[in-house]
C-alpha cells in the first residue's frame, strides 16, 4: 500500500501539476480551477491510494479515538420546562422566571443548555488537561436538599379509568400526578410521550392495578389535574415562603477556601422527561432521587454531610480537581448530574472569564487559522480535505463538532457526524450560487435548516465527498470528533468548536451593536436594538424555543389590554386638555398635557414590547446571552448609551456576571 501511494506520488505526471493558492488574478485562476478540476476527476480514480494510515479500525469497524464511556460534567440536555409546578412546594423566594416562562431553581448546570453544553468528547478531552490543577483546598457543605416525600391526594380526587372511579396505590397515584399536571401541556397530544410514560406508569403499578389499566386512551386524568392546579391559599403562599426560607439558609452555602459561597443544591423531583424537539425519551420517568444514587464530594478534613435519617450515600470523594459538591446519574438518558456552585460564586466567575479570553486570544489568531483552512482545502490528501471543509462549517455557521449517539438516543448530529442525506448541494437556487441546504437534528433533537451559500472550492469538494456513497453514510467518513479536537488544538492551545461558537457569537453581538444602537434613540428603543443584535447570535446559534401557541397568546392579549387602557386614557387626557383650553384653565391644562406625555411614553415603551415579543418568540436569547456573549459587550453596550444594566440582566445574572460589571468600561471591544 505505501509502495502504491509513493508511485502515486512520485508520478511524473504529478511533479508536473500542483494545487496553487487561489490567486486574484482573473484568467490565472480560471487556469488554475481548470487543472484542479481535472485533478479531483484524477482524485475519484485513485483516491483509495491517498488515504494515510495514522488512523485505525477498532475492532467493532469504527475509528480510535471514540470515547468508550462519554461522561459530561457539563452536559444535560433536559429541557427547562421539565420544571414543573409541583416544584413550587421547595424552591427558594428568590427564583425569577426566565424567558420561557421556567423557573430558575437548579442549577444551570443541571438543567439548561448553557455554557456546558460542549460535545462529550471535547469535555472529556478538557476535563484531562485540568486534573492535575486544584480548584479548592477546602470544601465543607451539607449537602443536597432533596424532594419532599409525596403526599396522597383526597379521597374525593378521583382518577377514572373506563369511566369507573379507581383509587390508586401510592407509588401509582405519584406517577399519575406527573402526568396530570401537564395535561394541557402540548407535550402530552405526542403518541411517543403518551406510550413511554404508560410504559414506565405500569412498572410502578400494583398487579392488580396493571391487570384493570391496559388501555391509556380510557384513562381520565381531569379530576387530579383540577386540584393540582388549584389556587394557593394566602396561608399555603406564607408557609411555603418561611419554608424556603429555611432551607436557604441551612443548605444554600457552602465554605470553600474559607468563603462563604451560595450554591443551588436542589436535587430536582420526579418527573416526566421532555427533552427538546422530537426526542425519542420523551415521556419517560425520571425517578426520586436517593441518598444511595448520590456521590459527596467535600474537603479531607470537613465535616461529611449526613444523609437524611435511615439513608446513606452512596460514596464520599475528596476530588479538589473538579468544582462540583454531589453528583448522581439520571435514570433516564444515564448521564451524570452535579450539584455546583452558584454561577455568582467567585469561582464560576473566573472560568468564565476565562471562556471569554480564550475567545478574544482565537479573535488574535482568526486569520492566519482561515486562511490555512481554505489552503487545505486543496490538500492531496482526502481526510486534510474533509477536516477543512468541516472546520469552515464550524466556523461560519457556529456548527457543534457533534458526537456518535447510542441507539437509544436521539438520532442527532453535529458536523464531524453529518451524513450524507442531511446535505443537498444546489449549483443555483433562489438567485444564488453553489447553494448547500443543511437539514437535520442538532443537540437536544432541534432541527436545524439552513440554506447557505458557499464558495466555489467548498461546494465542489462537498460534490467530491459524497460521490458513489448512500444517504446513510457519513458525509466526512475520515474524520471524528476526537480528530477535529485535536486539530483544533494544534491550532491554539485550548481551542474547541466551542471556543469558535462563543467567538464568533460575542464577534456577532459587537458588530451587530454598532449597526443597530442609535445614540438618540429612547431606552426601549435601544432595548429593542439590543435584543435584535442578540436575536442574530441567537439565529446563528440555532438557540430555539418552542413556546405553546396558548400561552403565546395569552401574552399577547395581555400586551393588547394594557395598550388598549392606555390608548383609552391618552384619549381621555387629550379630552380634559381641550376642556381645560376652553375654560382657561391653566394649570389644569398643564397637569394634564404632563400626564398625556407620561402616557404617551408608556403607550410607547409597549409598542416596542409587543414588537419585540412578537420578533423572538421563536428564538430563545438568554441561551447566547447567558452563555456564549462575552458580557463585557453588553455591560459596555449599556456604559456607552446610558442604558440601565437592570433592563438587559436580572437580578440574578447581575450578580453573575459582577466580574464584567466592575471590568467593563464604556470603551471596551470584544
């Protein structure tokens, strides 16, 4: 095989014709694309002899570097809206809800797509390198606070099955309310979430219980959703407060390296796992949490957290190389799950900083790294080819380097593991040239469409790498993963497709600021342009959501009333100034054109509301706000045009980002 690829190589034929840079003379290229076009005509004959021998087959016929076992610190890819209302009974008074109408109550890492959302093997790779540097030296906590033990519904709640009243055994009745609090969700009209949740319903049911319940469609679950979703009492509204309260103040903080840190230590409850898109798992029970599934992890010489009365954990780390306090696997997707760090602690605050910098150091390095990608576009050997074009892939459209899934996954995709049936290629379309329209299942089972165009080079190559395959088969077949990470990282130390999403996400919210902001324009004004330029980050990202068109327009008639009662009062006001007028009146009238101007601006401020819920009501802004915008931007952003920070952060992402708030000047660029 070298002996063939050496003649190969050393063919006359060759030493005469080689690839050249594109050069900007107008006929020399035209020369040059000619020759190299006979070339890849050349390259389809002979391409088996370019093929290096760096990589192996594994015994199972795949290629090393593949990660047997994928662990993620980082990673969860559940929806936020797994968070249902029974949560409500234990989360603390202080939780805003975020844009989709979730609440904030664990930990990000724990259940948003975030900052941590990186493909496995890229986490794995990364979690390596940081072994050997402690994060603390001393760590005391007291450990998770679970979920409150179920409590039986009144006998006058009834579940009816066939049209007879049923009273259900307990661990049965639990499972039943999960469902029934999410009977006007639009999860729970999808034939897979109804099959897997009756699948996993039966295996906690009695025999007797399963021997009577064998169709869904003759289940009624109306009666428990009414009580479920029933009004708290002023008294229930106090209590649950004092009792929060409580538990904030017990089990909110820890002390690490002798500082006082808030931390979310909520073990979340069971529930119905949704997942985002159309994903295969929807449905299926996510089971209490135990003492006996959680791993501790605190200081040698701390005192061990103790488990709750007649439990005990299942094992106790002194691990100063990660920064997580308890960990567990969830039962559903059979990934870990940790309990960390409030992102406002001072720790969370210099990882990502350091995210940032490491973006900014790529800003640096960005050119000389394209230019040898559109170099090796032309490379003689295929796997350098294929390497490149997906390189520019990621960088130009913000792809995940993506990861092989198990079968009982969704069937999802990055760019290393595009196929070949998740591409067409377009000479011409709608206007436009050498046109790749992408159409396929990105992380947590978002689809992701996109019609793009792209240069000469790239589309021919596309052309070259899916000549004589099937639908099925991999669009870069000597490429993965672990490959593209480890070249990404020959590039600049610490170099990830996720450093590229994170710079070129902060680089689109810079440029996007500056073409949109106008300094005479009014806060709400400048609020709307803020939220257009995260809104393109968001778009370039595929950062979706899927908001129930009920509560869309619930939201909207709210929107119209308020403008509605404000038009009707400016018109009123408009009525007693001309009163006024005529009686001379004059400090009437004076009152009430101030009043009218108030007005006026409010009726204004909720134009700009509207327009701007109704823009984004497809896109979900806090993910690249939160996780992929250097805040330095946005802080300055609102330095520069005299814009509260409080109108773009929360309270809770202020004291997050607090780093960037003292750093950021006016004057700061990405």
């Amino acid at each position: 095989m070298e002996n063939l690829v050496k003649n190969e190589q050393e063919s006359p034929k060759r030493k005469k014709r080689k690839i050249e840079d594109e050069d900007e003379d107008g006929d020399r290229e035209e020369e040059e694309e000619e020759e190299e076009e006979e070339e890849e005509e050349e390259v389809l004959d002979s391409m088996a002899l370019w093929f290096t021998n760096d990589e192996e087959e594994d015994e199972d016929g795949g290629r090393d570097g593949f990660s047997d076992e994928c662990e993620t610190e980082d990673e969860d890819d559940d929806d936020e809206e797994e968070v249902v209302d029974s949560m409500a009974l234990w989360f603390t008074n202080d939780e805003e809800e975020d844009e989709d109408g979730g609440r904030d109550g664990f930990s990000d890492e724990c259940e948003t797509e975030d900052e941590d959302d990186d493909d496995e093997e890229e986490v794995v790779d990364r979690e390596k390198k940081k072994q050997k540097d402690p994060k603390w030296s001393s760590l005391e906590h007291k450990g998770p606070v679970f979920a409150p033990p179920y409590e039986r519904l009144p006998e006058t709640v009834k579940f009816w099955y066939n049209g007879e009243e049923m009273r259900l055994s307990e661990e049965a009745e639990e499972v039943a309310c999960l469902y029934a609090k999410m009977l006007d969700d639009e999860h729970t009209t999808e034939e897979v979430f109804n099959k897997n949740f009756f699948e996993d319903w039966r295996n906690v049911m009695t025999d007797e219980e399963k021997g009577k319940i064998t169709e869904f469609e003759k289940c009624n679950f109306k009666d428990m959703n009414t009580h479920i979703k029933r009004e708290k009492t002023d008294e229930e509204k106090l209590a649950l407060k004092e009792k929060n309260d409580e538990l904030l103040k017990e089990y909110g903080f820890c002390k690490i390296d002798g500082r006082k840190e808030k931390i979310e230590n909520k073990i979340e409850p069971p529930s119905l796992f949704i997942g985002r898109g159309e994903h295969p798992k929807m449905g299926r029970l996510k089971k209490r949490v135990e003492a006996e599934d959680i791993i501790i992890n605190c200081g040698k010489d701390s005192k061990i957290p103790k488990p709750p009365p007649g439990h005990k954990w299942k094992e106790v780390r002194h691990d100063q190389s990660v920064s997580w306090l308890a960990s567990w696997i969830g039962n559903v997707q059979n990934k870990t799950k940790y309990i960390k760090l409030d992102p406002s602690s001072k720790l969370k605050g210099e990882t990502d900083k350091q995210k940032y910098e490491t973006a900014r150091k790529l800003h640096k390095n960005i050119e000389k790294i394209r230019k040898d990608y559109r170099d090796d576009w032309k490379s003689k050997e295929m796997r350098i080819r294929q390497r490149a074009v997906a390189l520019y892939f990621i960088d130009k459209l913000a792809l995940r380097a993506g990861n092989e899934k198990d079968e009982d996954q969704a069937d999802t995709v990055g760019c290393c593991s595009l196929r070949v049936e998740h591409i067409e290629l377009h000479e011409q379309k709608d206007d436009k040239e050498h046109v790749v329209v992408f159409d396929f299942l990105g992380k947590d089972s978002i689809r992701y469409y996109n019609e793009v165009p792209v240069e000469k080079r790239v589309f021919k190559n596309l052309q070259l790498f899916m000549d004589n395959k099937a639908p099925g088969d991999d669009l870069f077949d000597r490429l993965n993963t672990s490959i593209m990470n480890k070249h990404l990282n020959d590039l600049m130390e610490g170099l990830t497709a996720k450093v590229f999403r994170t710079y070129n996400a902060s680089w689109t919210l810079q440029q996007q600021l500056d073409l949109l902001t106008n300094e005479d324009d009014t806060v709400a004004e400048k609020i709307l342009s803020y939220n257009r330029a995260n809104r393109a980050v968001a778009i370039l990202c595929n950062h979706q959501r899927s908001v129930p068109p009920e509560v869309y327009k619930k939201n909207m008639e709210k929107l119209k009333e308020k403008i509605d009662a404000i038009r009707e009062q400016i018109s009123e006001g408009e009525r007693k100034v001309k009163e006024a007028q005529r009686d001379a009146k004059l400090d009437s009238d004076k009152k009430e054109k101030e009043k009218e101007t108030k007005l006026k601006h409010q009726l204004a401020e909720l134009e700009i509301e509207k327009r701007n819920s109704n823009e984004n009501k497809t896109e979900s802004l806090n993910t690249s706000k939160l996780d992929y915008n250097d805040p330095r931007i946005t802080v300055a952003w609102c330095k520069k045009y005299d814009v509260p920070i409080e109108k773009i952060y929360t309270k809770s992402q202020m004291e997050r980002f607090g780093w960037a708030i003292v750093e950021a000047g006016p004057d700061y660029r990405f």
